[in-house]
C-alpha cells in the first residue's frame, strides 16, 4: 500500500532557530500534500495545502512566512517552521493525496521548542 | 461551510462492550465519509470509508453506515478489545477544489481488561 515518510517524528530546537519537516510518498505520487498540526488532545488543524510546483495553499491565521512549504516534486514536501518559539510546539502532520491511494498520513513530528 | 460533529469523549468501556461513536456532517455537494484511527504518537490511519448513500464501510470488526438521509456515519463495533483504545476522527471529503478533510474533534477511547 501507499507509504508516506515522515522525518524527523521528535525534535528538539532553541527558540529563534529553524527546523526542517520532511514528507516524501515512497510508492506512490502524491499530486496534493496536506500539512496538519495538532495540539494535545484536539484535531487536526489544516494549515496549508501544497500542489507540486506550485505555491502552497494557507488556511486562514496560518502565517505563511513562518510556516514554509515546499512542494519540489510529487514525492517530497517540506514544511519549515522558521523562528520557532515555545508556542509553535505542536505535533505536525502531512498528508499526500492520489488518485489510486486516496489520503495517506506520515507518522508525525512532535516538534518542541526550549 | 462543511463540518463533521462527533462525539465527545473520552470513552471508557470494558472489554467485548458494544461500541457507538457517534458522526454527523453538514456539507456542500456529495461527500465521501472516512473514519480514521491514531494510536498515540503517530499519525493517522484510514479505518474504514464509504463514498456514496447506504455505503457501509468496514474493517477489523469496525462497521459504519453513510445515512445521507440523516447525514450521520456512526462507527459501530460489537466486540471490543484492549488493543482498539486509540482516537478515532470522523471527516469528509467533498469533490470539489483540492478536496481536503474536514476532520471531527475526535474521540478517545480506552478500553480496560
């Protein structure tokens, strides 16, 4: 079945660096990748929507200058949390959407700023 | 808009209860209904799914119905078991744009020996 990896799934960062989240569709394309964020005990947040070689879609209160989205190629999005600071600490999620797959999710990253 | 209204947890039941979680949704168009399973610390899993009126999806045990005439998707299994305490979300798709999720709030299940 489809795969989607996700990297790092724990990090830990000082505040006002950056930090890189990886998703890439193993066997599959994904035409479409869904970037997610969810706090403890509560949904799933759409933050943005990204189609390959395109500028990524953001969901309204989503800063699009501090959440970077990277769509390169239709097995690799990047999410980059730039300036992070102890309230951007969240659990991050990205999905890739197919035709034959439908939606499949990374295993997440539990992000932590200090 | 589209919305998916879920049932509020947590749900505590004992092992080999009769399990309900209840889903409603208001859309716009004709929307595919999902139920997703997340296990802590990592993502989401597709449990189960149907895509039109009277669709019944099904999986590990797991059943749930598309009633449009109601618009509800409840997820329903006879018989549970320790290793199905997780959070499960309802949502929906609608074919329209880049037909993203609209997730439940999710509701947490634990099920004791």
């Amino acid at each position: 079945g489809a795969v989607v990896s996700q990297h790092p799934s724990r990090v830990i960062c000082k505040s006002g660096t950056s930090v890189k989240i990886e998703c890439r569709s193993l066997d599959f394309q994904a035409t479409t990748m869904f970037w997610y964020r969810q706090f403890p005990k509560q949904s799933l947040m759409l933050m943005a929507t990204s189609n390959e070689g395109s500028k990524a879609t953001y969901e309204q209160g989503v800063e699009k200058d501090k959440f970077l989205i990277n769509h390169a190629s239709l097995t690799l999005s990047t999410l980059t949390v730039t300036s992070a600071h102890p309230e951007d600490s969240s659990f991050y999620i990205c999905s890739g959407r197919s035709s034959n797959y439908g939606y499949t999710f990374g295993s997440g990253t539990r992000l932590t700023v200090v | 808009g589209n919305s998916v209204t879920q049932m509020e947890g947590p749900v505590t039941l004992s092992e080999e209860a009769f399990l309900t979680i209840n889903c409603t949704y208001t859309a716009t168009g004709y929307p595919s209904l999902f139920w997703y399973v997340q296990y802590p610390g990592e993502g989401l899993q597709l449990l189960l799914k149907a895509t039109k009126a009277d669709d019944k999806g099904s999986n590990k045990g797991f059943e749930a119905t598309y009633r449009k005439e109601t618009t509800s998707f409840h997820l329903e299994k006879g018989s549970v078991q320790v290793s199905d305490s997780a959070v499960y979300f309802c949502a929906l798709s609608v074919p329209e744009g880049n037909e993203k999720l609209t997730f439940g709030t999710g509701t947490r299940l634990t099920i004791i020996p």
